[in-house]
C-alpha cells in the first residue's frame, strides 16, 4: 500500500508533483495516516509553497 509519505518522497526527489500524484495524495489524506504521513505532507506543502517543488496542476492551469 502506498504511503503519504512515498508519494512526497518521490515528488521532492524530482521536484515535481504530478496531478495523478496530486489525486493520490488527497485519496490517502481522506484515509488514517501517522505522525510520519502528516510531518511528510507538510514538507511537501511547504516545498510546494517555496518553489522547490513545482506542480503539474498549476502549470496546467496557468498559476506560477
């Protein structure tokens, strides 16, 4: 099973949060997570938030 924090893994690892990724995150945030899968979505978040990480989904729509 996937984990909240495999997808942030893999999203800080490319720099990139791909909207299927972006899908699956909010799949696994409707479902218990621990301390870990919380802590990890946050420093996604905060990646997102800096520009260290850039999504598929505000590219698309045109939001830098």
């Amino acid at each position: 099973m996937t984990r909240i924090r495999d997808v942030v893994q893999k999203a800080l690892a490319i720099g990139y949060l791909t909207v299927e990724a972006e899908n699956k995150l909010r799949q696994l945030l409707t479902t218990r997570y621990d301390l870990e899968d919380f802590n990890a979505f946050m420093t996604l978040q905060e990646a997102a938030m800096t520009g260290k990480v850039k999504q598929e989904s505000r590219e698309q729509c045109g939001i830098k």
